[in-house]
C-alpha cells in the first residue's frame, strides 16, 4: 500500500509540473523519409543554436526536446544522401510535426563532422540499469549470442555442454528464470528449443537491449531479474544474406535471411537456419571413468592426457520463420502474418551430471507456431501509437529412452538392462510432451503535452501441457494427465524527458495474476492422481531516473518492487529430468540500482573513454532455484525464503579512432541467505551463507581492432581476443558438509581470438574464430565440462538494393 501511494504522489507531482511547464519547453518533432516517402532510420539530425543532436528512429521519427520557442535552423545529413537544411520555428503549445525528405546523392558527399549520441547512449539515458549491444561488428564471425553477451559486465551464462545445450543466465545477482527473453519486444518462452537465443545465428540480430534488475513496462513480462531483448533489422529495405560456417566437433551452421517490398506495400520477410553439430569433444576427471574385468571392477578416471570422448550428444536444428504483410500503409506501418516452424533432434549424454553417462537415448522437438503482429504510429489521432501481436504455439517434445543395452564413458556396451531404459533404471520410456500455449500482447503509447508520454501494456499467456508413454511408468504418471499455467500482465507507465533532454524519468505500476493446475501422485490401495490448483494475483512498480549532469557524467538510479510467476517447465516439470511441484510459490524481489556513466572526455580528437558504474541492491523472497535430489541427476525447483545482498559492477571501454576498442569489466556479488528463524520455528543454521551455486566475482577483457585497405583497397580487416574469468564458488551451501570434500565450480580463465576479413564490394566476408585458445578444462556446472580448443570458419554473403 505504501508503494501504491508512493507512485499515486509522484504521479501527480508529473502531471502538475506537465500542466504548469506547458507553455515552457516545447517540443519539435518531425519524420524524416527518403524520395519514395519511405522513413530513413539513422539520420543525423541537428538543430541550431540550441546544439542538440538526435538520430531518426525504425519510423524515420525524432524530437528535439525542452526548446526555447523561436527560430532555429534544422539540419538533416545521412550517408548516401544530400544534406538538407531548413528554417522552423518554435512556439509555445504544440507544434505541428516537420517532413523532411531527402534525396540520393550520385556524388561524393562532403564530409560532414557531427558529434551525436549512439543508439546505445540514448537508451542508457532512460534511468534503467540497462545496456544496448551492437552486433554490426561481429555478425560475420561465427559466435554465438551466448558467448557474445557473456563478455559484457554483470552478465554470466552458464552452459551445460556444447552446441545446442542447456544454457542458463545471471544478471547482477538475478539468474536462471528470473531473467526473460524477447525478439523485438515479444517474449520468445513459448518459440521453443530451436528458435532461442542459444541457436539463434547472430546475423539476424541488430542489436541486444540488456535490462538488469529492473525493466520497463513495454517489455510486459514478469520479469524479475532482468531482460535481454533481441532487436532485429527494422529497415524496410531488400535485402538478402547467406552464410555457412563449419568447424569443429563437425559443426556445421547455415543461415539465409531476406526481405523483398513491393511498390504497393506487399512485403515478404524470411530466415532460416540450420545447425549440426557431432559434439565430440574430449571430457575426463571426476565422473567420467570406466569398470570392468582388466581394471578390477575397480573405477579409474579418464585423464587429460588419456581422455573419453562424448559420444551421445550430436544435436541438429533447422526452424524457418516466414511473414507476409504490409509495410508503410496509412493504415498500418507494419502488418504481418507469420508461421515459424521447427525441429530439434539431439542425443542426451548425461543428466545434471556426469556420473552417469547414456548410450542411446534421444530428446526431439518440433515447435509450429502461427502469429499476427501490428505496429502503428500516430493510430487515428497524433501522438497515439500502437503495437499488438497474438500467436498460437504447440510445442511436442519426445524423450526416447527404450534400449535395453548399458555404457560407459568409453562409449562401448558394458551390459544390459532386461526391463530397459538408460534413465534410472527403471523401465523403458517413450514420453512425449505437447504443450498448447497462447500468448497475446498489446502495447500502447500517447504522446501529453510537455514531453509526457503514457504507456500501458498487456499480456497474457497460458499453456496447456499433456503427455503420453506407451509404457507409462509409474513415476510419469503425473505427466499424462493434462497440467496448466496461465498469467496475466498489466503496465502502466508515465514517462518524461525535462531540462533540455537532461533528464529522463520513467514511473510504472505493474499487476501481475497466475493460475496453476499441477497433479501429483499418491499410493493408497493403488496409484492415485491429486490435482493442485493455485491463483495468485500481485501488485508491483517503481521508477527510473535519470540526469545528465555535465556532458560527460549521467547519473541514473532505478527501483522496483516486483514479482516472478514461475513458468510451465518450474511449475510443471518436464516428465525427464526436472520433477512437478505443486507447492510452488512466485518469487518477489525488492530491487534497487544506482550508477554513473563517465565518458568522452578530453583525451584528444581521436581518443574516447567511457567508464559505466552501477552498484545494486536486492531482495529476494521465495527465489526459485534448480536442486538435484536423485542421484540419476533429477532435480525440481525449490522456493529459498528470503535471499539478499549487494553487488557491484564496472565497465571501462577505451577506443581509438574507431578502430582500436579496449574494454575491461568485473562485477563481484554479495548474495546471501538471509532467513533467521525456518519454518519450524527453528534457527536456520544457513543463515548468512553465500548463495549456493552462484559466482560471486567475475571479469572479462577484450581488445579488437579494424584496419582498411588491407591487401585491396576498399576492404576492411576486423580482429578481436576476449578473456573471461570466474572465480570458483561452492555447488551446495557453504555451511553444509566436510571442508575439505565439497563439491565445487573451479577457477577459470578461458582466451578466444578471431579475425575477419571483408572484400571492397562489401558483399562477401570471410571470418575464422577459435575458442578456448588454451584448451583449459571448464565448468559452468557441476561435472558437465564444456569444449575445448575448437576452430571455425564462416562465409557471408550479402546482397542489398
């Protein structure tokens, strides 16, 4: 209830000071469109005298804020176009919108020197812990977003193998589900397997929009943690791309993109991809061992100088997203029908640890998934802008664990087992998982008078999960009868921009609603199904705020009281490895970020430095974390009561005439268990430990370096060597158990390097990536090592009109 007033006050303090600057601080605001009045993303756009600089965005659309009414001189300049210059004037009230269009320019443009702000800075001015990743550099090399997004300051993704596996992520203190996903504002839970950010190539992606601890309303998710949004190319344009990477493990990565726009607005969007890869890597030490006859029956550990290979994990993907609409229509900007189809096959080699080790078992998925999206600006009224999409998805999931035959990590056959099955021993399994999942989003903005700007946000998502064994042993019965999870997200949001775009300030309220229908199972006289149902409803919110109080220092602070639901695969389990809990409860956590931008300043015309801080603070009730609690490696999600603590984290990036980058972070955590007194009523004997399973200190460093003109004129050589260390942590909690024999993620530090080459056409790109230079022996989690040494070699081609 305080929260609620707290927001209810300031709100009205933002709607008094809208009414009574109303007549100060006006507002030019304009479209800029190219001879086919199509909008131009990008423009530099420049007002005089009052020096401010702003970039058109995906619409061709941009404001020049807080201005003092009079005349001023509008300049708009853009590669491959001819300046244009202009006179408007400013008065007070509101000021009808300016059109600029510009013309394609034949001859060699007159270098024109304007200092701007990036994408990147604009969307760091909004007060949000939040930091904007360009890929123009690397979509050539053959990384993955994972490794990508790993490397940048508080950011930690955890891997359980190679190509394809199992991925988890931690934002400042926040992990695993907790953190949500987005392709262009849309949640990408219900996609499936295929179409994730851990297969996705990254040549689709534009830019990657990173939200820690708190996130914005028209993002419209539960979020708790954070969220990482995928932006892709917005440009309507056509445009078509290829490229075919290969490697090691027999890796294999091919991807085509494309758009094609009709003159009558009729545009046809497609990207498709595919993924093979063997994963044979070399893996030895604790787990992976052998018994038989010659050694005794007694286990001996394969080593580094005589490793195992895995033998059970080649994984293969191919997903083709289509759309057909239209594109800058008066009645819409942007409207699309789309069909994303998928298949995933890949061997299971082990379960959460590598005790075990599985000869035949197979995991595969198909997803298909149809889907309408809307975007309009300036929707019947100006200043009224809208978004909306709705999508159907059914995801089936088949576990195959039928054969009667045993192995060991030699990859040969020690035995068998008569009643069948590799998974526990326990019977022959063919379980296939089909989940029904709807999702609706609607996403709307108003431009008020002063700079303010509404914004509301809804979402919806529910799914219905069922599943079938033929042999349906007794632990799966649970799975075979119909589950459900649905939620219900509400935004709310008023945001502003004051002081001639010094400050940014953005306050929300957030509702969230979730429904639960979880079985379980229980023996009387035979085995009996129990149903559990649970409705929870929450309200949260917060602001975020940010002031720029010389050119080169931003200051910004966010807070947030929020809540988690948990998704379909922690409520419902997944019928294999991760156990139902029909006692499940949401997470909610109380987060707070304070930080500085410091950057640009005076170190010469050609030299740049930007150093970010952000120190955060959070409080967690009921976090949900992943436990094993079988040794065949089951585990379900478990509610922790009351986790806390602080952490802090720096980025510092140099750079040299846009060619040389160095950037240097580390981010240290403070995560503890902090309930006193359990639910027995007795001292909690973990109070005060660190956070089991979770890195506390990490840092990275990078270098790149560009150079034209190399071996032919016209060409470009882009180079880079990354570092990432993680100091070890404990598995379990650090109160529990011997010292001297807990288990434990070691220490690492792993060194990447890679090199590309582009030719003058600037069509075809040639690219070669090696990771883990040194070949160390790494762990994300527990005895599930990942790769070594490993090469790739990618090709790009690309052609635009």
């Amino acid at each position: 209830m305080n929260l609620k007033l707290l927001l209810l006050i300031f709100i009205v303090h933002l709607s008094a000071y809208s009414a009574f600057s109303q007549v100060f601080l006006p507002t030019l605001r304009g479209t800029v469109v190219n001879e086919l009045n199509q909008p131009l993303k990008d423009v530099v756009l420049y007002l005089n005298p009052s020096s401010q600089v702003v970039f058109s965005d995906d619409h061709g659309d941009f404001s020049f804020n807080g201005l003092e009414p009079g005349d001023y001189q509008l300049s708009a300049t853009m590669l491959g176009y001819s300046p244009s210059t202009r006179s408007v004037t400013v008065v007070s009230g509101r000021n009808e919108p300016v059109r600029l269009q510009l013309h394609e320019s034949d001859g060699q443009l007159e270098e024109v020197v304007i200092t701007g702000e990036s994408e990147s800075t604009i969307i760091e001015k909004r007060g949000f812990s939040v930091s904007a990743i360009e890929t123009q550099k690397i979509k050539a090399q053959s990384l993955e977003l994972n490794n990508v997004l790993g490397r940048s300051a508080g950011i930690r993704v955890r891997k359980s193998g190679g190509t394809g596996s199992d991925f988890s992520y931690s934002l400042d203190g926040m992990s695993g589900n907790a953190i949500r996903f987005f392709i262009d504002g849309i949640p990408m839970d219900y996609f499936g397997s295929s179409y994730s950010i851990n297969n996705m190539p990254i040549a689709l992606i534009d830019r990657v929009d990173v939200y820690k601890g708190v996130v914005p309303v028209e993002l419209g998710s539960d979020a708790l943690g954070g969220a990482i949004n995928l932006v892709t190319n917005q440009d309507i344009s056509n445009y078509a791309s290829a490229s075919y990477s290969f490697g090691s493990f027999n890796t294999h990565q091919a991807a085509l993109h494309g758009q094609w726009r009709f003159g009558s607005g009729l545009t046809t969007r497609m990207s498709t991809f595919y993924t093979y890869s063997d994963n044979n890597y070399k893996v030895w030490g604790k787990g992976v061992h052998y018994a038989d006859a010659s050694t005794g029956y007694k286990a001996v550990e394969f080593t580094e100088e005589n490793p195992a290979e895995r033998f059970n994990d080649d994984f293969q993907t191919a997903s083709v997203k289509f759309d057909v609409g239209f594109t800058n229509k008066k009645w819409a900007d942007q409207l699309f029908v789309s069909l994303l189809a998928s298949d995933q096959k890949r061997g299971v080699q082990t379960g959460q640890t590598m005790a075990y080790v599985y000869g035949e078992m197979r995991n595969n998925e198909t997803v298909l998934m149809p889907s309408l999206s809307y975007q309009k600006k300036d929707l019947g009224v100006d200043g009224l802008d809208v978004t909306a999409f709705a999508a159907y998805s059914i995801t089936e999931g088949t576990l195959v664990d039928t054969t009667t035959a045993r192995y060991d990590w030699r990859g040969i056959r020690i035995g068998t087992n008569i009643s069948g099955g590799e998974m526990g021993r326990n019977g022959k399994s063919q379980y296939t998982q089909t989940d029904q999942s709807q999702i609706y989003r609607f996403n709307g903005t108003y431009r008020l008078p002063s700079d303010f700007q509404l914004g509301l946000n809804y979402l919806y998502t529910s799914t219905r999960r069922t599943g079938e064994d033929p042999f349906s042993p007794v632990y799966r019965i649970p799975y075979l009868e119909p589950q459900n999870v649905g939620s219900h997200f509400t935004g709310l949001s008023l945001e502003t921009v004051k002081f001639g775009d010094r400050l940014h300030a953005n306050v929300f309220l957030k509702h969230y609603a979730y429904n639960s229908s979880i079985n379980d199972v229980v023996y009387t006289t035979e085995y009996e199904v129990i149903n559990y149902q649970n409705k929870v409803s929450n309200w949260g919110g917060g602001l975020a705020v940010s002031y720029q109080v010389f050119p080169t220092l931003l200051l910004k602070t966010s807070v947030e009281q929020a809540t988690r639901m948990p998704n379909p695969t922690e409520a419902l389990g997944d019928g294999v490895t991760i156990v139902n809990n029909p006692l499940i409860k949401p997470e909610q956590s109380f987060n707070t970020n304070i930080g500085a931008v410091l950057g640009r300043y005076g170190l010469g015309s050609n030299h740049g430095v930007k150093v970010a801080l952000n120190t955060f603070y959070r409080d967690v009730k009921d976090q949900l974390l992943f436990t094993i609690i079988s040794g065949q490696g089951e585990g379900l999600y478990q509610n922790i009561n009351k986790v806390s603590g602080t952490g802090a984290e720096i980025d510092v990036i140099y750079d040299y005439d846009q060619k040389l980058k160095v950037n240097l972070n580390g981010t240290y955590l403070d995560l503890r268990n902090n309930l006193k007194i359990d639910e027995n009523g007795r001292n909690n004997i973990l109070f005060g430990d660190r956070l089991r399973n979770t890195p506390y200190f990490m840092a990275n460093a990078g270098l790149e370096y560009s150079m034209g003109d190399v071996f032919q004129k016209g060409s470009n050589l882009f180079t880079y060597l990354n570092s990432a260390y993680v100091h070890r942590f404990f598995l379990g909690w650090p109160s529990l158990g011997n010292q001297d024999n807990k288990n434990f993620i070691p220490s690492q530090l792993v060194f990447d390097a890679g090199i590309g080459y582009t030719f003058p056409s600037q069509k075809l790109i040639l690219a070669l990536d090696v990771s883990n230079i040194f070949n160390e022996q790494v762990f994300d989690n527990y005895l599930l090592q990942k790769p070594g040494i490993a090469f790739f070699f990618k090709i790009n081609y690309q052609i635009t009109q």
